[in-house]
C-alpha cells in the first residue's frame, strides 16, 4: 500500500483548511516514542495522547483514574517520537472541570512540560469560557461532544448520544457554541450518523469521528483497537486492520521455547571476543556494526 509522503509538519491552520480542500483528516492514539515512529511514517495527521491510557495501558476500567502526570509523561514520548504528525494531549478528568483558571494551568503544562501542540478537552457549552481564554493566549483547542467518557457514570454507561430531537439539538448547539469559542477541530463520539452529518455541515472546523458514522471529516480509532491487539474489545465502531494478539502470542511464545530448548540465541546473535588482528585479512571485513537497539550500535572489529 502506498503511504502518504508527508514532508511539512502537520499545524493547526493545515488542519482548518483540510477541511475547506475536503481533505480527510486521519487521528490514531499513541502513548510511546516506537509507535509514534511507526505512525508517523504512515502518513498520520493526527496523534492523540489519550486518557484512553488508562483503560488500554494501565488496565482501568475507565479513564477516571489518569493524571494529567501520566498524559504529560506519554506526550513528552510520543513527542519525542514525532517528526510529521500533529501531537494532541487530553486534558483528563478533573484537569479543567473545577475552574478556568485550573483548566488553563493544566493545558500550559500539556504544551510546555509535555511538548504538546494542542489539548482536547470534553464537554460542550458549560467550557467555552475557558476555550475561549486558551485560544485567547494561544493554546489549540480540539473539542469533544456526544458520548464523553469522562462522563461515563452521568451517561449511565458508554451510551449513544444525540437519540431524540432535543438531545440532537443540544449537541448541535455545544459545537456551534465551541466553533464560536475558537475550537479547530471537533471530535464526535458515539453519535447517531446523521446527526454527526448534520453537524459536520453546519461547523467550519473539520469534524472526526469515533463511532459517529462516515460523514465527519476525519476519523480516529484507538491504535490497539485498529491492530487488533483485545480479542475481548470489538465493538462495532472498530475496524481490524490487523490482529495482532494471536501474532504476538505467536512469536513470543515461539521465543519463549526457544530459549527453554537452548535454540536462542545461536552463532548469529552472539559476539565472540577473539583477538583482534593489527592488519585485517584481505579476505575479511575490517569492521562489523551489529544493532542492539534503537539508538545503540555495536561495532565489532
């Protein structure tokens, strides 16, 4: 499959005019600098530093328990990882809910201690005031409406959202509300499809969706949901575009009897520590690099 070469790093005015080019816009989570790599060499606009970490990394139940430490720390390896994509930290659960004023510390600290280039944050009308003061001192917003996690045990659940005319309504209202606060994208979760469509039209920011149907113009998926890496998660909103868990149990458990059997490691992935000559043979290489890991290279002689 031929990838995207991208070759300018992806900013928050591309963002807004990949919309008016109807360009769609292509957001995956990542939470460590080898998946960033790896994202970022696919042509992936967006990387998402969620607090979906706390379910997909730290095996919580829900996202409730993420620091904004622990999105800070995963920015700064995310980032650090990224040369292409545009990198976005959440704000977690109680970051911003207690006032503006916290909302605005905690977000400073996403982009200058995390080295994130924007924060999303969920909720509608009850946060354009402290929308509005971010993009008022120059901090990127993406917004995030319809089924909200962070709000999972208001919601009664991880439940559609937007069934009925007054709930459409309401979530029609905290977009347009949230455009006219400054937000440059908006993320719609778990929303009926023809609401998302209705609201993608009516807002001049690119929409991306999670289970909200085709019709945004942009969509994000949870990097281990796409690789297929739960066999327990398949929720109807997800595409595997691999499965990973049954080749990763695969290999390491073929690693795993190797090692038992005394098979691993042979000739090939050892070094051997004979003498070295004061001139090399005519028929030998004068040198040999042999990779350890990422940024460490031995070199044998």
């Amino acid at each position: 499959m031929e990838k995207r070469q991208q070759r300018t790093k992806i900013t928050v005015p591309e963002i807004r005019a990949m919309k008016r080019g109807g360009q769609r816009l292509a957001m995956v989570t990542a939470y460590d600098a080898t998946f960033a790599r790896l994202l970022d060499a696919c042509g992936v606009d967006i990387m998402l530093v969620g607090d979906s970490l706390g379910m997909v990394v730290q095996g919580e139940k829900n996202t409730l328990g993420v620091t904004l430490d622990h999105v800070i720390y995963h920015t700064q390896a995310v980032a650090r990882g990224t040369q292409w994509a545009h990198v976005v930290a959440d704000m977690p659960f109680m970051s911003y809910q207690s006032s503006v004023e916290e909302g605005l510390r905690n977000a400073g600290r996403l982009l200058k201690e995390g080295h994130a280039e924007a924060v999303k944050l969920e909720g509608g009308r009850r946060h354009v005031e402290l929308v509005r003061r971010l993009t008022e001192i120059g901090v990127p917003v993406m917004g995030h409406i319809g089924l909200t996690p962070q709000s999972v045990h208001a919601m009664g659940g991880y439940r559609v959202q937007g069934r009925g005319a007054d709930a459409a309504r309401q979530l029609v209202e905290d977009a347009l509300a949230l455009q006219e606060a400054g937000i440059y994208a908006l993320v719609l979760e778990g929303v009926p499809q023809e609401l998302s469509a209705q609201i993608t039209s009516c807002v001049g920011v690119p929409t991306i969706g999670i289970g909200a149907g085709p019709h945004c113009d942009g969509q994000v998926l949870v990097i281990y949901d796409l690789l297929g890496m739960d066999d327990s998660f398949a929720p109807r909103f997800v595409k595997r575009y691999d499965h990973l868990a049954g080749r990763i149990r695969d290999a390491v458990s073929t690693y795993v009897d190797e090692v038992r059997r005394g098979a691993f490691p042979g000739p090939q992935h050892s070094v051997s520590s004979s003498p070295r000559r004061t001139e090399p043979a005519a028929d030998t290489e004068v040198a040999e690099t042999v990779p350890l890991y990422p940024g460490v290279t031995l070199v044998k002689k």
